[in-house]
C-alpha cells in the first residue's frame, strides 16, 4: 500500500489478477500528485471485500477477474462502498464490454494499452463525477447503437439453458450436439454480450424475460 492520503487525494483501490499489472500501475500512480493507491486485489471478491474496508473513492478494475467478474464488482460495489466509482481498465475494446459495464454501473472505460497520461485523466475525470472512454470506445458506442447484436436461435437457447444452471454436457444431451459446440456458442455469447458470468447470463435471460425466477 501506498503511503497515507492527503484528504484531497483521490485514493484509489486497484483490481487485477495479474501482479505485474498491479506493480506498474502502483507505481506510476504513486509519483502522481493528488492520487493515492490504498489497495490492490487480484480477485473481484478481494476487491469487494478490501472496498469495505477501504472505502476509496475510485476502484480501478479489470474485467477478466479469476473468480467474479469486474462487472459484477463494479455492480456490487454500490453495496459495499456507496461512494466509490469504479473505472474499467481492460483489453478488451469492443462496444458489447463497454456496454456491459455501462449497465453494472462503471463511469468510464479506458484500454490496457492507453498511455499513463490517459489512465491518469480518465481517474480524475471520473473522481471528479464524470465520465471517460477511450476515444477507440467512444466512436463505436456514437456509431454502434445501444443495444447487443441479436443472438441466433441456437445460441438464445443455449443461454437460457446456462441460466437454468444445466452443464455444458447436460446443454449438449438436450440439444443433441457435441459438447464443443455448445463450448463454442458459449464463447459467441460472452464475445456478443459482453457477459463473462453464468450469474451474469441468468441477469440477461431475465431481463428478457426468457426465464423467471
């Protein structure tokens, strides 16, 4: 952890599974005055529960998290830390991600690969009670519309079966197909929808409306 905040800092909770990532954002964000990192997690759990107890003003997450994904953090974490915000930091750079996050409550969505400049003013922009977005991200979401690609028949099926909390090899008994292909329209899914969570899929297949609880 960093050296104790100033109050005018913006103290800064930072989620990735990979150390290397974490070391690196540490440490430019240390010599970054007005900024302070107060936390690191690898986990979405860690990081919910590290947010409680931390209380920052600004959770800096990545997606791909090796238990729940950043979107669920980033929906979770009203709960636990009311004040904070949280701002995607990702590779991945379609308008389904950024759409996705939109919806579980994140006010920004910068790429992995953005220069530290940007990383730096996305984080004040959004601790400020803005919003940013990559400029990459932005074109698509003005030129792309608001809404997910239409799922195929097949792959709306699949989902709504994953949302029924049946196994891959329980999907390809029903369906009568190999269980790569079910692997496959799985993949389809998380590619269009921008969801990486069986949690998530049953979210989605609620809202709907294609299953009820």
């Amino acid at each position: 952890m960093s050296a104790a905040a100033d109050a005018a800092d913006i103290r800064v909770l930072l989620v990735d599974d990979h150390q290397l990532v974490r070391d690196g954002l540490h440490s430019r964000l240390g010599e970054t005055p007005g900024i302070c990192v107060v936390g690191e997690a690898g986990s979405g759990r860690e990081a919910l529960a590290l947010a409680a107890a931390l209380q920052p003003d600004l959770v800096l997450l990545d997606i791909g998290l090796p238990d729940i994904s950043g979107l669920d953090v980033a929906e979770q974490l009203p709960a636990v830390a009311p004040q904070a915000r949280a701002l995607m930091l990702s590779m991945y750079d379609n308008r389904e991600y950024v759409i996705s996050a939109i919806r579980a409550g994140a006010a920004g969505y910068v790429l992995k690969d953005a220069s530290s400049k940007e990383i730096i003013a996305a984080i004040r922009a959004v601790a400020a009670g803005g919003s940013y977005y990559s400029a990459p991200l932005t074109t698509a979401l003005a030129t792309g519309g608001s809404e997910p690609p239409p799922l195929t028949e097949r792959e709306r099926e699949v989902l709504i079966l994953v949302a029924q909390g049946n196994s891959n090899k329980r999907i390809a008994q029903q369906l009568a197909v190999s269980v790569r292909t079910v692997e496959t329209h799985r993949l389809n899914l998380r590619k269009k929808l921008g969801i990486e969570t069986p949690a998530g899929l049953i979210r989605y297949a609620l809202q709907q409306g294609w299953i009820k609880v």
